[in-house]
C-alpha cells in the first residue's frame, strides 16, 4: 500500500469514527462546570541535561507549558518572570513622571501575585538524527511528517509561593512520533483532529518537549483536588457581602461559600505556620460576578464581617 493509499484510508477512518471514541489519551480535559482557578505563573526550567540545538530547551519548556495552561482553562496564567520583570519597568517608567498619564497608564502595586509557581530541570535529552515535524495527527495515526526520534526527561515542581514548600513533584519522559497534546473541543475542531499546540520547533526534540508538557500540564490538573482555595470579604454593607474573587477566579452566580474568622497556629520555635483553624459563622451564595469581585447575599448566620475567609462549600 502506497503512502497516498494510506492517508487516504485515515482520513475515511477519521470520518467514520464512532463518536464514543473521540477523547483521546492525549487531551486535556475541559475543566468541569464551576472550577475555580488559581494563579500560577513558570519558571524557566534548567537545562541540566547539556543539550543544545538551534534553540533554548529550558526557554522551550517554559513557554509551551505557559501556553498550555493558558488554553486549557484551568489556572489564571500569570506572564513569566521576564514578562513581569517588564511590566515592573513600564510600572517604574510610568511612576517617573516621563510619561502622559491617564486611566489606562500601568500602576505600581496592580500586579496580580502568583499562588502557585511551576519550576523543573531538563535532566536529559536523547536526539536521533531526522525530522520529525509537520504532519496531522488523529486517534494515533499520523499522516505525513518525517521519521525519527527523541526523547526528553524533565523534572516538574509544583510550589506553593505563600510558603516556598513543594506541594507535589513529578518525572516524565516526552517521546516525539506521538499525537500532540489538545485542549478539550473547540469550534468546528473534528474530534483530536489537530496540528501541533505549541507552534514551538518542528524537529524530534520540539515534539519531545511538546508531549512532556502535555504530560505535565496533566499531572498540575490533578493536583488542585489537595489545594485549598479561599477568599476573603473586602466590604459588607447591610444585606450586601463582597469578595475578592470573581469571574477571572471562575465564580458564578449561585455559588455558595462559607463564612469564619481563620487563626492560624504558628510554631513558636520557627515563626512557620503549621496549620489553621476556621470559625464558620455562616454562609454566603454569589448574586452577580465581576471580574475581580463577587457580589453575595447571606444565606445562614450572623456576624460575618469584613477581612473574614470564604471557602467553597460542595455543591
């Protein structure tokens, strides 16, 4: 069988495709109804390994998993530590008085921080001779691209940056020559039907890279489930609560959310907090949502004040 008789036989396969078949192993799932997010910003990943090609593996790494995680939905993706470093520089500029000044000139301290930080290390990298690039993927066929292989091995952290503590790490192997990572469904997308997500380099080591950050984006996913998410209550007038999370943060209207005081226990020997403790005083659910704020009702309780924290409670 010829290589046009092939692709031609894939292509009628795709077509025919049983809709029960179509995720595939290498997608990242949409998040549920409801998900609230966290803000998350990625380092640049080291590159211990010693590879060195036509460009940067660790800037590689770095911008296809903040890419990723942009377009999967599930975090609010902060710009890396350049990008900020930036954005602090046009704040200064902006601040010296050089500039015209108006609503929309960039001010110092509106920077949103980052509660969790991605950082790894490239620890190896084995590049056969060979283009792999180009081609369309689908269900594991591959149509077009040429042959050759790599293999990258990284090393993804996953750290809380209240407390500077690794909440979970992971190894993985990125392998070129499987079907590139996508993002749930989109448009008029036909199933897994898709080119590469990153647009990074088209040679065996960027579709190494591209599946290891596929794999790593998964792994992050799975971590939210053991992190907590809180907010807390920035005015309360009358009848009237607001919070300091909206829609950015996923909150929806309906949302429901408990209300206490948290005091933390502090170890008297380090200064280190070793947990904390919450006073639930009532409940709150979600009237309208803006951006950065949500505006609530009270549901059950009295005395919730402002400064107070606010958990989700399981719809």
């Amino acid at each position: 069988m010829n290589r046009s008789m092939l692709a031609g036989l894939c292509l009628a396969f795709m077509i025919i495709m049983p809709a029960s078949w179509v995720l595939a192993e290498n997608t990242i799932p949409a998040p549920p109804a409801g998900n609230l997010r966290y803000s998350i910003t990625v380092t640049k990943f080291k590159n211990e390994a010693g590879w060195h090609g036509r460009w940067s593996v660790g800037d590689g790494m770095q911008t296809a998993m903040t890419n990723l995680l942009h377009k999967s939905g599930w975090f609010i993706v902060l710009g890396d530590g350049d990008m900020r470093k930036e954005a602090m520089r046009e704040q200064d500029f902006a601040a010296s008085g050089r500039t015209a000044q108006g609503k929309k000139t960039a001010k110092i301290g509106r920077m949103t921080p980052a509660q969790l930080l991605v950082r790894g290390s490239i620890t190896h990298v084995q590049n056969d001779t060979g283009s792999g690039g180009g081609g369309l993927s689908f269900q594991g066929f591959r149509i077009g691209g040429s042959a050759g292989k790599a293999e990258i091995n990284v090393t993804i952290y996953l750290v809380d940056s209240e407390t500077g503590q690794v909440k979970a790490s992971t190894d993985v192997v990125g392998v070129s020559g499987k079907r590139g990572f996508s993002v749930g469904y989109h448009g008029s997308d036909l199933g897994g039907l898709g080119g590469d997500f990153g647009g990074q380099e088209k040679d065996n080591v960027g579709k190494a890279l591209e599946d290891a950050v596929g794999q790593g984006v998964l792994f992050l996913i799975k971590q939210l489930d053991g992190i907590p998410w809180e907010g807390s209550i920035v005015m309360v007038k009358g009848d009237k609560v607001i919070i300091n999370r909206g829609s950015r943060e996923g909150v929806t209207v309906g949302r429901k959310f408990k209300v206490g005081g948290v005091e933390e226990l502090v170890d008297p020997d380090t200064g280190e907090v070793l947990d904390s403790e919450m006073t639930e005083v009532g409940t709150i659910k979600v009237t309208k949502t803006k951006e950065k704020i949500s505006y609530c009702a009270p549901v059950s309780g009295s005395g919730i004040q402002k400064g107070m924290s606010v958990f989700p409670m399981n719809r």
